[in-house]
C-alpha cells in the first residue's frame, strides 16, 4: 500500500476510535434503564414491516404483527453479529504487528458486537416475557456463522457493509422519524446505530484492503461467493416467515382465513426481504463501493439474482 493511502487509512481507523469512546454505551444503564417494552406501541415501523398491505387486520392486530416483527428482527441482528464479530477479529490478524490503531479500531468494533448480541438476546427474554408463548426464532447463530464464514473475506465483508449500512438507514429513514413506536424498542434501534456508523466506516477500509490483495479470477469467485450468501440470507427468511406466520395467527385472537394466512406469508416474506435484502441493495454508499470494486459484468450478475428476491424480475 502507498505510503500516503496508510495514512489516510490510518486516520480514518482513528475517528472511529475516537467515536467509538466518546459514544461508548451500557446496556443496562443507557439503553434499558429498567424499563419493560410497551406493547400498546409498534415496534417496527411501517416503513419496514410493511403492515398496512394487509387491510384486513385491526389496527390492534397491525401492531401485534409489528411486534412479532420486530422480536425476529432483532434476532436477526443477533445471529449476523455473530459472523461479523468472528470475521473482524480474524482480520485483525493482518494488523497484529502493523497498524496499532487499525487493530484497536477492530478491537473496539468486534468488543461492540459482543456486546449487541448480549443486548439482543436480553431484548428477546423480554419479549418472551410479554409476549404469549409458542414464539420460535429457527436459525442458529454459530450454524448460519459457519456457512458464512466458509465464503471469501471479500464476501463476508460485502456483506457486512451491507448490513451495518442498511442498519442505520433504517434508523434515520423510518425508525426516528415514527412517534408511535415504543420508546424501549425505538431507543435500542438509536444505541445500536450509534456504534454501528463506525462499523460501517471500518467495514470499508477493510473490503478495499481485501480488494486490493484479489486477482480478476479471485474476484470473480468472490462476486459468486456475495451471491451465495445473499441465497442464504433469504432462506432464513423464507424458512422464518412461515413460523412468524403461524405465530401471529395462533396468538392473534380470532381464526384467519385461509386466503388471509397466504396473504400474511407472501406480505411478511415481501417485508422480511425488504429489511435484510432490498433495503440495502439500493443503500447509495453500498452501490457506489460495490461498483468501485467490481467489474459491469458482475454487477449484472448480482443484478439478476437480486431481481427474484426484490421483485424487480
Ligand atoms: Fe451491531
Ligand atoms: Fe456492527
């Protein structure tokens, strides 16, 4: 690397330790503060669940579909910060006995995804514990870990961008500007975008590093490797969907029909593909470093096996 690009790099890793500390958060202390969710509010917002598509549900069972929502969208987190911590911190191997303040940088980064994924899995007992039983989240962080981390580090780290890009656009998009979510569910959204615009920064630094070691065949495979787990992103919503579905209408109060039950799992999968895949395929920044580091023809490809996802086909 050029001598002058490390110390832009350098930099750059360096904001994002000086964010990092000055922005530093505490589960209990900032973000909970003893308080219990309110379940006389949404928790996603409508932007994101998509509820409104289903004109025929109460307002009251609009909202309890944007709770069960919301419980498997912060388990989804939970189970993508598992991969993203365990990738950072291998990569922070390349800094080992290099650039100290890249490497506290990684530190720090992978110290705040322990530290989500404790939140996450305090959200969900908290939830169990308002909410009537029979709920099932079906992917296991360490077995969606493993598939994920098979794929190149090119990859991986395209896909983490994504994610942890989509993540504060939802925040400012739909989340913040929503007076009607519950406070406790909207805070926990405002905490974790905090920390995770440092993410997203160091996620960056670390896909051109990756980049620049790659060769056009590499890349090439690299580009199948992104298309692969976009696949496997969507099977957990597809697998999901159904067991949300099944949820909502058991503990919804009345009998669905069977026309409202198809309706709710082809509405729910739109909606869960909305929030973990389109939303953060047309992220501008995404699109622009995607673009930086790949080829037109790759860029079709993906394109095309977006299109049945997105419904852009
Ligand atoms: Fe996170
Ligand atoms: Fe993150």
């Amino acid at each position: 690397m050029l001598a002058t690009q490390q110390q832009t790099d350098t930099k750059r890793y360096a904001k994002c330790i000086e964010v990092s500390k000055r922005i530093r958060w505490e589960i209990d202390r900032d973000v909970i503060r003893g308080r219990k969710f309110d379940f006389s509010r949404k928790f996603l917002p409508d932007g994101l669940s998509l509820v409104d598509q289903f004109e025929f549900l109460s307002d009251t069972e609009r909202r309890y579909l944007s709770q069960v929502q919301g419980r498997s969208y912060a388990n989804m987190f939970g189970l993508a910060e598992r991969f993203i911590g365990a990738k950072l911190l291998e990569l922070s191997r390349d800094h080992w006995l290099g650039d100290q303040t890249a490497l506290e940088a990684l530190v720090r980064f992978t110290d705040e995804e322990l530290k989500h994924q404790e939140l996450f899995r305090e959200l969900e007992r908290m939830m169990g514990e308002g909410m009537p039983a029979g709920y099932k989240y079906l992917a296991q962080p360490n077995d969606v870990a493993s598939i994920v981390l098979g794929k190149s580090t090119w990859a991986v780290l395209a896909l983490t961008c994504n994610i942890e890009l989509f993540t504060q656009a939802h925040y400012r998009q739909s989340v913040q500007p929503d007076d009607n979510l519950s406070d406790l569910f909207k805070d926990v959204l405002l905490f974790h975008w905090k920390e995770e615009s440092q993410h997203a920064i160091i996620d960056e630094l670390e896909w051109q590093r990756e980049d620049g070691k790659l060769s056009a065949a590499e890349r090439d495979r690299a580009v199948t490797d992104l298309i692969d787990l976009v696949a496997a992103v969507d099977g957990i919503l597809q697998a999901q969907t159904p067991v949300d579905v099944e949820y909502f209408a058991a503990t919804c109060g009345r009998k669905l029909k069977p026309a409202e039950m198809d309706r709710l799992r082809a509405g729910v999968l739109k909606a869960y593909r909305w929030q973990f895949i389109g939303s953060g395929a047309q992220e501008p920044r995404f699109t622009e470093l995607l673009g930086s580091m790949t080829l037109p023809q790759h860029g079709e490809r993906i394109g095309a096996a977006l299109a049945p996802i997105v419904g852009t086909a």
